[in-house]
C-alpha cells in the first residue's frame, strides 16, 4: 500500500497551520518565558505567552495527534508543531516526515538539497548535543506581502518505541522581501531554535 497525505489532506493540513497562526493574539514583544509540555516531550524558549492548539491528522486510515504551540509578535510568528506516533505507527514516520517536509518546501520552490540550509545542533533535556539542518526560506509571494520562514525538524523516538515529528519554525510576513538566512540569524530569532530541547 502507497503511503502518502492526498491532496485533500495537505490542503486540510495547510488550513490548520494558517488558521490556527490567525486565532493566536498579537503578544508583547520578546517576552521570553520557557515552556514546559511533557505530553509533547519538550522545553523551549518562547518570546510570549503561546497558545496551544491540538487536532487529530487523518493518514493511511490511521488518526494521528497533532499540537501547535505557537506565539505571534508583531510579523513573526514562532511555533513547534508536534505530531506523535504509537509503537505500532512507528514505520510512518519516513514517509509522513517527507511529506511534511515536501508540503512546505514544494511553496518555497526548492528542495533539501538546495542552497539554503545550515548545519545546527540541538541539545536534548539530559544535555545529549545532536546534529540537524535548519532551513532559510523564502516562501512564494500571496500578493502585497512577502514571507519567509526559519524552519527545523526533528524525530525522536519515545520511551515506549513510539516517535515525535517536531518542526520548529518561524514565519516573518511583511511588505519587503528579506534575505532568510541572514535576518533569521539575528538573536531574537536563534534563541528560539537554540533553546528548544526535546527528551
């Protein structure tokens, strides 16, 4: 049996993520406060009071939960999507992380191969300093606005054989088109990746 999202479901998917940034309410600038969620087996450094949204993703006749704790401030916006696999969901995760990745990168018209990643570490709660890749995109015009995007994921396997897909990412929307990788690796925006730690 093919594994894959249809087209339906990425368009539902996509919903999701920018309907859910639209119910989050503009914070106070860079008031940075660690969050705590053991449900989604993660520390990290948000620069506002977030919100929390959790729904179930339809995939291979299969429901799979899915969080985004995200926070608005003024044209960025910060979030950590996690989606949490069972011991016996396990073997989706090649193919389902793919397709996350594709989504998102099929809009910014590049590839994993392109030009606009970064090698990064994270550290893990019990201090374990792991390898990743951040990507800088820049997002295809949706008319007078501009977006680019910071955007990380990683896969971990869980205490009881299941697995965590996390993409951390945040989403800059303004008038001017940005050089991704230079404006997001100014300070404001590194603490954020820097300072998320899954178990």
């Amino acid at each position: 049996m093919k594994l894959g999202l249809s087209k339906p479901m990425l368009q539902k998917l996509g919903v999701f993520l920018v309907f859910s940034f639209l119910l989050i309410a503009c914070s106070p600038k860079l008031d940075w406060r660690t969050i705590q969620s053991p449900q989604e087996g993660y520390s990290a450094l948000f620069p506002g009071k977030s919100e929390k949204i959790e729904r179930r993703l339809p995939y291979q006749n299969q429901e799979i939960p899915q969080t985004l704790e995200a926070v608005k401030i003024d044209d960025d916006i910060y979030s950590v999507s996690t989606i949490r696999l069972t011991k016996d969901q396990v073997t989706l995760v090649p193919k389902l992380l793919e397709q996350l990745q594709g989504n998102l990168l099929n809009r910014a018209k590049v590839s994993l191969e392109s030009e606009v990643s970064v090698e990064a570490f994270y550290q893990t709660t019990n201090r374990q300093r792991i390898s990743t890749k951040d990507y800088f995109l820049e997002l295809q015009s949706t008319g007078a606005v501009e977006q680019s995007m910071r955007v990380r994921w990683i896969t971990k396997i869980t205490p009881d054989n299941g697995a965590r897909i996390y993409q951390l990412s945040v989403l800059h929307t303004a008038p001017a088109r940005v050089n991704a990788k230079q404006f997001f690796s100014e300070e404001a925006y590194s603490n954020f990746f820097d300072e998320f730690h899954p178990e």
